[in-house]
C-alpha cells in the first residue's frame, strides 16, 4: 500500500507581512519551528522511506525538523514548490498532480512531502475531482493550518485522503 503524508511547512517569521510566495531569504519563526516539532511527534513512528520537500527555506526548514529522528534519505523536489506569481490554478494543480503520479508509480511506498498551502490545496482539489475517497468531515476548500498533516494512501485506483493532524492551538 502507497502512504503519502502530506505536510505544510510551519509559519514564516515575516512581521511586515510580505506576501512572500517564492522570495528567498522567508524561514521559519519561532512558532514555525515548534509547529514542525509537533508535527514530527505525530509522524515519528512513520518508517517513511524519503523525505521530499519544496527548494524554499522554509519547507527545508520544516522538512529537517520532521527528518531528526528519522534520518532517511531526503531530496528537494520543484514539482512542490510555491505557487509562482505567473501560474494559473490550474498550472499548480497539473504540476502537483505530476509529481503525485511520480510518486505513485514510483519505488518509495511510504513519503512524507512538504509542501505549502496552495499547491497541497491545488492537488487535493484535484483527488477529490476524481476517483479519491475523502474520509475527513470537512470538505473542501481544506484546513490547510501551518504543519497540519494529510495523508493519502491506498492502491491505485482506490485511494483516501484525509486530514489526520494538526497542531492543537489551530483546532
């Protein structure tokens, strides 16, 4: 069975609240880097076989916290970067879903991915237009919260999604 974990980096430390999407030079704040340290709790018992995260800071940021007691392989992946200014929806969606189907007819049979907001948005948008069972209550547009958890897994053609953590203070 295919497992793959889904998580938004944590928050930005960014007091003049710069819409940042991929500048360089936005890293974690504090908040940030304890988001990620809850995050990895929840996902310290998954035997991941990779860790893949966005080429931005902050999502390495996320990806090496999640990553400390685990030690797997890792590798950045462009495919999950931030939405870019000249994309379209669509775009973000078709290059998330390119890399969801690499990843799906690829060798790792359990990931876990960060990612940010509105390319996980974008994909999952897109599963549930398709053949994806949904199992969490909430519907779309999705809680997307900084260092929540989506996990998708099943076999191809027969897949769920759902929500399954998110820091407790955001709840």
């Amino acid at each position: 069975m295919k497992t793959l974990y889904l998580v938004r980096h944590g928050t930005v430390h960014n007091p003049d609240r710069i819409t940042y999407r991929r500048l360089p030079g936005f890293h974690l704040g504090e908040r940030g880097r304890r988001e990620a340290g809850l995050a990895e709790e929840q996902l310290r018992s998954v035997q991941a076989d990779v860790m893949i995260h966005s080429p931005m800071e902050r999502a390495e940021e996320t990806a090496s916290i999640l990553n400390l007691t685990k030690l797997i392989p890792t590798r950045t992946e462009e495919g999950i970067n931030e939405w870019d200014a000249e994309e379209t929806f669509e775009e973000v969606r078709s290059r998330m879903r390119a890399f969801f189907e690499d990843w799906v007819h690829g060798p790792e049979q359990i990931a876990i991915a960060v990612s940010h907001r509105d390319p996980i948005r974008a994909l999952l948008h897109g599963l549930a237009d398709t053949d994806f069972v949904w199992t969490d209550d909430r519907e779309p547009p999705f809680a997307l919260p900084p260092c929540g958890v989506y996990k998708i897994e099943g076999h191809i053609g027969n897949m769920t999604t759902s929500l399954i953590w998110m820091p407790e203070e955001l709840k």
